[in-house]
C-alpha cells in the first residue's frame, strides 16, 4: 500500500506560482510511476505531468513549458512546480501513484488562480 499526503495548494494571481508537494509512505523509487492529475467542476479528472522510477516525465500539452515535476528520492516527496499560472488551471489537484499491481490516491489540494 502507499498513503499519499499532498500540500502547497491554494490561491494565486494570474501569472503566479505554485509549489505542490506529494509525500509518499514508502520509497518512491519502487513506485512505477507517480503523477499529478487535476479536476475542475463539469469536468474529466487530466493528467497533468507523471515522473516514472527511472526519472523519466511526461507533461499534457497545456502545461508543457509552465509545469515541472521533480522529486526528492531521500524524503520520498514528489513535486510539481507551476508558473506562469492561468484561470483554467483552477482545479484540484490529486497526487496519484501506479505500482503495477494498484492505483492510489491523495486526497487532493485545491488549486485557485483569480485576481
């Protein structure tokens, strides 16, 4: 099993920045892939960026350029950095991690960008 504790949401300006964390309960690096997902009202939770176990990233369009998803193997904390922050990303933010044999899930941090 894996418990997922994510942080740093909240509300922005637009052109702003945000810094989201994702703590894992076990070594990230036994994880298949773990990945930030969000969700708006009326709206399909997307894919927003995944890091693989060997490093490797992969970003949706909207947010190529914009977001960055890193980690820190030593505190098992995945992250995802995004700038130049627009309206349409208003969303929650769910930290999501694949072991090849299960799927979880944190609970998700709201993410505002109004002025």
């Amino acid at each position: 099993q894996v418990q997922l504790v994510e942080s740093g949401g909240g509300l922005v300006q637009p052109g702003g920045s945000l810094r989201l964390s994702c703590a894992a309960s076990r070594n990230i690096l036994t994880i298949k892939t773990m990945g930030w997902y969000r969700q708006s009202p009326g709206k399909q939770r997307e894919l927003v960026a995944v890091i693989t176990s060997l490093g490797t990233t992969n970003y949706a369009d909207s947010v190529k350029g914009r977001f960055t998803i890193s980690r820190d193997i030593a505190k098992n904390t995945v992250y995802l950095q995004m700038n130049r922050l627009n309206p349409e990303d208003t969303a929650v933010y769910h930290c999501n991690a694949e072991t090849g044999v299960s799927g979880y899930w944190g609970q998700g941090t709201q993410v505002t960008v109004s002025s």
